[in-house]
C-alpha cells in the first residue's frame, strides 16, 4: 500500500467516525435543561460543521478538486439538515432552525478554508 492510498483510508476513516459521532451526539436524549448561554449552543454548532467540512472535502480529495469542495458543502449541509429534522421527532431533544443555520455558516466557512489551503 503506499503512502497515498494509506492517507486516503485515514482520512476517510477519520471523516466516518466523526460523522458517527456527530450523529450519536445529535440523537442522545439530553436529560438537562437548554443552555441559558445561546451563543454558545450555535459557536459549537457552527465549529463542529465547519470540521465535518473540511473533512469531508478531505475524504473525497485530499486534491481538493472545486467540484468536491463543493460536494462536500452539500453533504455537510444535508447531513446537518437531516439530523436537525430527526430532533424534532425525538424526546429531549427539538428542532431548531438557528442551529441549521449555524450548520450552514461552519460548513461555508470550512469549505472556504479547504478552498483557500488548496489553492496555496
């Protein structure tokens, strides 16, 4: 195997459990109260979608080819979107447009960081 392909396999890897945990931690009933500190809600919310894109962009193309960059911002914001409409049919947990759109702004801002390291 060389160096390559093992460093495809990693990132995709990589890309697949953090994936996982991003769903386990968006369908785990919470058994405490909403944080009264919502911007701190929506920084994680953003942040942990800006990492889901850069990772995703990476698990497609470590190139970092611009079609899959933006593959990458699509999947990130469906696979977001999905999760957020989930919540809304489980207990504990709701369904909340703001954290859709902070998905949206972490997967831009991730997207435009592989976009711009690519291009350096």
């Amino acid at each position: 195997m060389n160096t390559n392909s093992l460093k495809k396999n990693v990132l995709k890897v990589i890309f697949l459990v953090y994936s996982l945990t991003l769903i386990v931690m968006s369908v785990v009933p919470l058994d405490m109260p909403a944080p009264k500190e919502v911007p701190v809600d929506k920084i994680v919310h953003s942040l942990a979608y800006l990492v889901l894109a850069i990772l995703t962009a990476n698990a497609l193309s470590p190139s970092g080819t611009k079609s899959n960059i933006i593959r990458a911002f699509i999947f990130t914001v469906l696979f977001g979107f999905t999760l957020e409409c989930i919540q809304y049919f489980l207990p504990l947990r709701s369904f909340d447009i703001f954290d859709i759109a902070c998905n949206i702004a972490g997967a831009l801002v991730g997207s435009i960081c592989v976009y711009g390291f690519k291009k350096i």
